[in-house]
C-alpha cells in the first residue's frame, strides 16, 4: 500500500523562532494519491495571544480556542497518524517548521526531512514565473473555491490532495470522487461531461488509398476480409 499524509497548519504567525505557535492542524490519509476519508483535525490552544492581522488571514481569535486542548495533549494522536509515511504540504518548509518548533519544546525528534514532499516546489518547476499559491493552483486546475472564504487547515487540505494529483499527473477527465455513502472513503466514478461532444476522426480518400496501398505489402493482413 502506497500510503502519504497531506498535511496544513495555521499559526499565530510567520516565525516559530520567536514565540509564534500553532493554533490548527488537520492532516488527510491518501493511498495511492487519493484521499481515503479518514483525517485528523485539532484546533489548539497557543498560549498566548493571536495578532488581529493574523486573525484576518484565517479568522481564528483567542476566543475560539478557549477550552481547546494544548499540543502536548494531541501530539501523540497526531503523530499515530502520520506514521512512517511521506508527509505532503504546500510551503512544507513552513509546515514542517512550526511542527519541530512544537516538538522541540516537548523534547521529541523533528519529522525528518526525507519524507517531505513540498506542492509549492512541485508547482514552481510546473509553473515557473507564475503565482503558485494554492488558490493560483485552484483557479488554473478548475477546483472548486467557493467554500474558501478564509483559510481553514481541513478545507485547505482536501483542496491540496486535488491539486496534488493534478500537479502529480493529473486525473483523468470525466474521473471523480463520489461518497459510497457507507463511511468508507470515497469510490471512483467516471462521469460523461456533456458539454463534452464526440469529435470522430474521418479519414479522407487518399488516406484511405495510402491505407489500401499499405495494407496490400502485408503478408497476410488481418484487415482483408476472406
């Protein structure tokens, strides 16, 4: 089984260095590049105050974590979760940054570093020159945004493990994720898109007689009927 875990943090800042803190993690298993539907989520208590401009960004206050449990309290969880698996993000530097500063201060090891894969460089060597944030990378693979009203890690993860299979070669066209409906993860559908027409391929005449002309320098050609 080809198991990875996407991960996102919000924080109350840019720099765990200097006292800033991660106040929301969530983190999607995906097995062989598909979402399963089993996930982890916890909004955290920080300790310390949430500036207004970083609440602006993903609308998270102090008050909404009022009650909610510090990272010592769901780190175990959360690193069952990740296990020995690759560990995705967008910016991963970032990602990872604020989860080793949270680690650090528990004395436990950091994530290592060969199970990072960063969508952000993936992206850039796609796209060079152009804006590569996740909305940017939404917006050019037609992922829907309208529930993106601020940034919220779960919603942010379920749209990277989309652009993700887009950045890693694509979905098929017509291929989607549908519920089974029974708490299983998500099945595979093909849907016919219609405003997609059938476009056939009609040969001309001296196609054919280049065709015809082939076909007679065969040695016993299947295509002649007896």
């Amino acid at each position: 089984m080809s198991r990875s875990v996407l991960f996102d943090t919000e924080t109350t800042g840019l720099d765990p260095m200097t006292g800033d803190r991660v106040i929301e993690i969530a983190a999607l298993e995906l097995v062989r590049e598909l979402p399963t539907g089993r996930h982890f989520h916890a909004l955290i208590h920080p300790d310390r105050d949430i500036p207004e401009e970083t609440t602006r960004i993903h609308g998270i206050t102090i008050e909404h974590l009022l009650g909610k449990p510090r990272f010592h309290e769901i780190v175990d969880e959360l690193l069952e979760f990740m296990g020995e698996d690759r560990l995705i993000a967008h910016n991963a530097p970032f990602d990872f940054g604020f989860v080793d500063a949270e680690l650090s201060r528990l004395d436990r090891p950091p994530l290592a570093r060969t199970r990072m894969i960063d969508t952000l460089a993936l992206a850039k060597a796609r796209f060079p020159g152009m804006p590569n944030s996740l909305d940017a990378l939404c917006r050019r693979f037609g992922i829907d945004l309208s529930e993106r009203t601020s940034h919220n890690a779960l919603l942010d993860c379920r749209l990277l493990a989309e652009v993700y299979v887009e950045l890693t070669g694509g979905r098929q066209r017509g291929l989607v994720l549908a519920s089974n409906g029974r708490g299983g993860g998500p099945r595979v559908e093909y849907r016919v898109d219609p405003a997609r027409r059938p476009r056939p391929v009609v040969p001309s005449a001296a196609e054919l007689a280049a065709h015809a002309a082939f076909v007679e320098r065969l040695k016993d050609p299947v295509w002649i009927a007896a």
